[in-house]
C-alpha cells in the first residue's frame, strides 16, 4: 500500500503516545532518572518532538551530535498530544490553505504550537517521498509538556547505538527488526486537513 505524502505514525497505546528527542547527558540523564526534565530544561522555549524514531535518528545522528548525545523515548499522554494538534499551525505559509500570509502570521503569533512536516528517512536516514510530522511547543505548550503529559522517560540512547552498528555493518533486516514499532496515529482528519499543506 503506498504511503500518503503526511501522515503521523508513532508507537502509541490507547492512551499515550512516545515522541523522541535529544539532549547532552546533563539534561538527558537526570530526566531519564526523574522522569521529568531537570531545573536546566527551560519550560515556555520552544522545544520540538518527533513520533518519528528515524528522523530523531537523522536529526541527531544517531546521539552523535553534540548536545544530542542523549536520546530520550518521552510517553506523553494522547489527550496532551491532541491538545497540542488542536492548538498548532503550520510552521510556515501555505498558499490554498491560510486565506494570506498575514492571516498566517496572525495564527502563528496566537498558537503555542507548530506543525511541519519533514521526509521520512530509512535506516541509511536517506529522505523518503512521504512526510512525518515534527511538532514545536512554545509557551503553554512547553510547559504543559513537562508538568502534565509525561508519563515516562526513557533512554533509547544504548538502541541507537546499536541499531547503528547494524547498518554500519550492512544487516539491515537485524537493525530493522529493533526499531521501535511505529503505526499509523488515528488523529482526527479533519483535525489534519488544516495542518496539511
């Protein structure tokens, strides 16, 4: 079956879903071990999450990157996630979709959160032709985020590692069977016609 051009897939429950990112280990570590971000993670800055476990991947090369070299699985829970998708606008103009640019500029200034839409990457992090969504929170977002949505933290540093090396090593199917299981998220469609471009 092919892929839609933007669709969210994630691993999620009936309740939560995961979003990935990467800190230094002096932030990582200690969410890790608190399950929540510690005093130095500044709540209300924008702060982005991805469903996405291979473009985290390609976004931090694979915890390579410094200050990503801690690569966080975050368990939010799915009415914050929805929340945020209710609240969003898109991270920049798309002509058919605002009535104009200043229309948009206007929704962005109100939102505290952001959608865009990045390619999708395989286990080389090469782009894919369809998208996965990246989603920004600011403000109210952001601190919701890390006082109310998360239900746990945890480190996928060590699997990144590994899932590496695989490739590195040209066992893809070995790698491919350590991903993380991503399915389809069944968000509100008419919720996602406004955040398509």
């Amino acid at each position: 079956m092919e892929e839609p051009p933007r669709r969210i897939r994630a691993r999620h429950t009936a309740s939560t879903i995961t979003v990935y990112q990467a800190y230094s280990p002096a932030i990582g570590l200690p969410a890790v071990r608190d399950g929540r971000f510690p005093a130095a993670w500044k709540p209300g800055r924008m702060t982005w999450v991805k469903p996405s476990f291979l473009w985290m991947m390609y976004r931090c090369g694979w915890g390579t990157k410094e200050g990503q070299e801690t690569v966080l699985a975050v368990e939010i829970t799915r009415d914050g996630f929805e929340w945020a998708l209710r609240e969003a606008c898109l991270s920049h103009y798309a002509h058919g979709l605002h009535e104009s640019q200043a229309a948009w500029k206007r929704e962005l200034r109100r939102s505290p959160t952001r959608v865009q839409w990045d390619p999708e990457r395989d286990l080389h992090l090469r782009p894919l032709p369809y998208r996965s969504l990246q989603l920004g929170l600011s403000g109210e977002a952001s601190s919701r985020y890390a006082d109310e949505w998360i239900v746990s933290i945890g480190d996928v540093t060590r699997l990144a590692n590994e899932i590496r090396t695989l490739v590195r090593n040209g066992d893809l199917d070995s790698a491919a069977r350590l991903l993380p299981q991503e399915r389809v998220y069944p968000a509100d469609e008419e919720l996602l016609a406004r955040l398509r471009p």
